[in-house]
C-alpha cells in the first residue's frame, strides 16, 4: 500500500514538474510552479521527512512563486512606463 501511495505522489511530481516546463506564460508558470512545490512536499511527506516538506511548503510553495510573480509585475510596469515615454 505504501509503495502505491509513493508511485502516485512520484507520478504527481512528474506530471507537475513537465507542466511547469511546458508552460511559456511566466505568471502561469509561477502557478504551476506552486502546485509542483505542493506535490513535493507531499512527496516528502510521504517519504517520511516531515522537516524536509514544511521547508518545501514554506519556500517552493509559497515564497518562491511569490517572488516570481512581483518580478513579473514589476517587469510588466517597467515595459509599459518606457513605451509611453518614446
């Protein structure tokens, strides 16, 4: 039973991972990286390092695509300020 629940959470972070790949849009890619840090720590979890997964949740989940998304923002003001300047 355990090996199953393993296989699926491998599965998951597989599936996860090639979705944050193939995704071209950096705000959905900032998403799909969330999920993929939610499917880690549940990995982890599974596997039995509980500490390992509370950091995965705390930065891979949240902080990371966080950061992400205000760089992304940020980036889109700056571009639409120089395109009204000229």
């Amino acid at each position: 039973m355990a090996d199953a629940v393993i296989v699926v959470a491998l599965l998951l972070v597989a599936g996860s991972a090639t979705a944050a790949v193939a995704v071209r849009d950096p705000v959905r890619q900032a998403l799909v990286l969330a999920v993929l840090g939610v499917a880690l720590a549940v990995l982890f979890t599974v596997l039995q390092a509980p500490d390992v997964a509370l950091s995965q949740l705390a930065v891979g989940s949240v902080l990371t695509p966080l950061l992400l998304l205000l760089t992304v923002r940020k980036v889109k003001r700056r571009g639409q300020r120089k395109g009204r300047e000229q």
